[in-house]
C-alpha cells in the first residue's frame, strides 16, 4: 500500500513549513536564544500544519531529528478526542513527574484539546499552573473559542492562518513535478482554492485525482468533486437579479442532473455576492442572500435549503422590478411630468397598516395580521418565514402550520416562540401556547403590500410554474 501524498510531504523541519513564515520566525528566534516556555497553544483550521510543527517543535527542543516516522519515548502525542475524560488527564498528571527517559525535555502534544471535559480541564489546569522544569505541552485544536480563558492565559498563543491560493498552488505544483503527475495550472488553482486555505485537503484531492493517470485539466476536477462552473455562476447570479423564474427552476434542474455539490455552489455563489458588496453594487436583496447563503452548509438538506433560498430571493428581485415599472406607468399615465416620475420613485415607501384595536384579553385569527407586523419590527429574519404560516386556534393554544420543514424549524425554536407568545399578548391581553407542525398539504396566503396603488396584473405566470414544481412560494418583500 502506497503512503498517501500528504503524509510523504508534510514538513520535516521548521524550513519546510509553508505559508506560516511569522510562526516560524518567532519559534526560531526562541530556539536559538533558549527561551522555552513551558506551554503552547497552536489554534488554526484544520490541514494548515499546526500538528506537523508541533512535532518538529517537540524535536527541535530535544536536538533530536526528525524523519516523519521517528518514534521517542519522550515525545508523547495524545488524540483529545479519544481521550477526553478526566481519568486520562488525572494518568497524565501522575506520569509527567516522571523524568525524561533520554531527552531534555519531556514533550505532550495534545490535539483537538478543546475536546476534553470541564473536568479534564480543571485537571489539566493545576498541571499547566505549576510543571516540572522537565516538561513542556504543546496544545492544538480548530476551535479555540471552546478552551476555558484559565488554559489560554496559561501558553503562548500561535495562530495558523489559511495559506493563501497561490502558495498552495505552488507547492501542489512542486508535488506533481516529483510524482510526475500531469496537470494544468488551472487545475492546480481549483484544488486550492476548493481546499480553501488547507495544505492538507489540496494534497489529498490532488493525490485521488492522479490515481487516473491521465492529464488532469480544470474540467476533470470539476467533474471529480462536483464543483459549478464559473458560468453556472454567473448565470444563476444573472437569472436571481433579472427575476427570471423560469430560467433559475432551469438551472436548478441542471444543478441536480450533474450532481453539482449544493455546497460548494453556495460558497461560489457567496464569493460573488460578497464581490458586489465590497464594489457596493449590491442591494438589499443581495445582503438577504449572502445571509441565507451562508446557512446552506450546516443545514440538514443542503440542496433543498440552497433552492429555497435562491428561489425567494429570484422572486423578490421580479416583485421589486414589476413594482417599479408599475409605479412610473401610473405617475406617467398621468401626465406629470419625468420630476414628478422622480420624486415618486424617490419617495420612502409607506407600508403602515390599521393598527389594531386595544388589548381585549381574547385572541382571534383576525389578530395574526397584527402579531405578524410586529414581528417584522422585531425580528425581520423570523419574519420571512412567520408570514408562510397558517394559524389555527384550540383553547389557549395557538398552532403554526408550515409546509416546509425548513420554515417550521425556524420558527419552534424557543427563542422564537416565546417572542410571539408576547406579541400576541400586547395584541389582545390573551396568553397563549405557541405549537409548529409541518403540514405539507397547506397553501399559506401570503398577502403582498405594493408601495402605491396599482393597476390589477395578471397571475405571474413563472410563480405559477415554481409553485407547479416546489410549492407553494412566498413574493418576498423588497
């Protein structure tokens, strides 16, 4: 069996180390004037090299060398995940009184350390407080936020940044030259920017790519990973601003039949949104996308969320460019003139509402409308999917019907609920119990407030078409 690519060319030494040239400079300058402490504390993402300087750290301090396979007994690597309990930080605080076997300094690299327990840290902490001259700890992990400030104040603190495209296209570049590996700088480029900052998973999608021995070019990667084209891109991003239904449902299809990987759409698609905001050509629109964008990751459907989301905001871009053209048909079938026409689409946009009456202590459906707008001054991101609900009342319960998971899950947190619960209090004195179903035979009305008055339009014919296919869709406020 072969030695996997990112293992054979991990760093041997601090000269080797690539792209963290401040982390090297410091450890260096304490090395050569003998200032060890006691303690590190390496933090960074993941395949950034934080475990390979830890081990050539460990070395460097005993004048030991280093091979990548070097086994010493004074040089002890301990995984927090599998060893997160406080028994095993209790062994550990027994065995490092014990003196080095043959080296200098006995060594303890800790990873993933923000695994361990609350009680594997208070152990770990007296040990940290006060070690013996003999002992030093070198802790890693991807999330620091988690490790309690008594262990942080207790190291020095390196923090490993993402490398950067071009240096880790570099070094992928060199790999392929020893391995004779055939491909294209494009290529290489993807790999690293779909490695997103990590050594580690670039040389691993650059080593399952050479296993076809043929060359490897930008579409090959493509294909490998699932990755969207840079004109798939740009066409959803077109369809999305132009408010074409139609074209985006089109697309998503295609997304589906080649099995685009849904996540990696929404980062591309994230990048270029995040491009319009820093030109500042982007709109309010825009913002809700990124927003919504960035939760495809983590969601339990990614491809559902990310066509939810790419739909909702399509059909808010066409409602806010039919309202427009609307607006200067009136003023200008009116005979005012291209100033009046100005300061119409100028104007604020005035959506006030009949406020409701005074609290009467019982709840009727006719209040929701009223709890609705409240929220929306409140909690605009719960408000979206509040409007999509169907309520129904029971006793002192009021239920939420939803007819998407993605929309119930939103609002049942509890957080949510007892927000509404108040609402619906300061709207009719009632206090009710608040309950979120997903009922997928439902056809929730959502009202849509046009800024001015407008001539009647016909059915939009492409909303009709999405509804055909997903459901029912909400025309989202601009």
């Amino acid at each position: 069996m072969g030695q996997a690519l990112y293992r054979k060319y991990r760093s041997r030494s601090l000269d080797e180390v690539v792209g963290q040239e401040h982390i090297v400079k410091t450890l260096k300058n304490a090395l050569k004037n003998n200032k060890i402490s006691h303690a590190y504390l390496f933090t960074g993402p993941k395949g950034v090299g934080k475990t390979s300087v830890a081990r050539i750290l460990a070395h460097e301090i005993n004048q030991l060398p280093y091979s990548g396979d070097t086994v010493n007994l004074d040089i002890i690597e301990i995984d927090a995940a599998s060893n997160r309990r406080i028994d095993e930080i209790r062994d550990l605080r027994e065995k490092v009184h014990i003196a080095p076997t043959a080296a200098k300094y006995k060594v303890y690299i800790i990873d993933e350390v923000h695994m361990l327990t609350k009680e594997a840290f208070n152990a770990l902490l007296k040990t940290l407080e006060e070690p013996p001259a003999h002992c030093v700890f070198i802790l890693a992990t991807t999330e620091a936020h988690k490790l309690p400030e008594t262990i942080i104040s207790r190291t020095q603190r390196f923090t490993f940044k993402p490398i950067n495209k071009k240096q880790t296209a570099d070094h992928l570049e060199k790999i392929s030259l020893n391995e004779n590996i055939d491909i294209t700088r494009g290529a290489l480029e993807l790999l690293a920017e779909h490695g997103e900052g990590s050594f580690r998973d670039s040389i691993s999608l650059l080593d399952q790519l050479s296993s076809s021995r043929q060359k490897i070019i930008e579409e090959t990667v493509r294909a490998t990973l699932g990755l969207p084209s840079e004109n798939l891109i740009n066409d959803l991003l077109a369809a999305i601003k132009n408010g074409e239904n139609t074209v985006l449902v089109k697309l998503l299809d295609s997304l589906r039949d080649q099995a685009v990987d849904p996540v990696a759409v929404s980062t591309n698609l994230s990048r270029k949104v995040r491009g319009l905001l820093l030109d500042e050509s982007a709109s309010n629109i825009d913002i809700q996308l990124l927003r919504n964008l960035l939760e495809v990751s983590s969601s339990a459907h990614p491809r559902s969320s990310l066509e939810i989301c790419l739909l909702e905001a399509c059909l808010a871009s066409a409602k806010t460019d039919v309202i427009s053209k609307n607006v200067v048909a009136s003023v200008a079938a009116n005979t005012e003139t291209e100033i009046a026409v100005k300061k119409v689409l100028d104007a604020p946009v005035n959506n006030s509402k009949p406020q409701p009456e005074a609290p009467s202590g019982d709840f009727k459906l006719e209040d929701w409308p009223h709890v609705i707008d409240k929220v929306k001054s409140e909690a605009t991101s719960l408000y979206t999917a509040l409007r999509l609900a169907v309520p129904s009342l029971s006793d002192n319960k009021l239920t939420l019907a939803f007819q998407f998971p993605l929309h119930q899950k939103k609002v049942a947190t509890s957080k949510a609920k007892d927000l509404i619960g108040r609402l619906v209090e300061q709207v009719s004195g009632a206090k009710m119990s608040i309950e979120c179903i997903v009922d997928k035979s439902i056809q929730p009305q959502v009202e849509v407030v046009a800024p001015v008055p407008l001539n009647e339009a016909e059915p939009d014919e492409h909303a009709q078409t999405i509804s055909s296919i997903f459901g029912s869709t909400e025309l989202l406020e601009s």
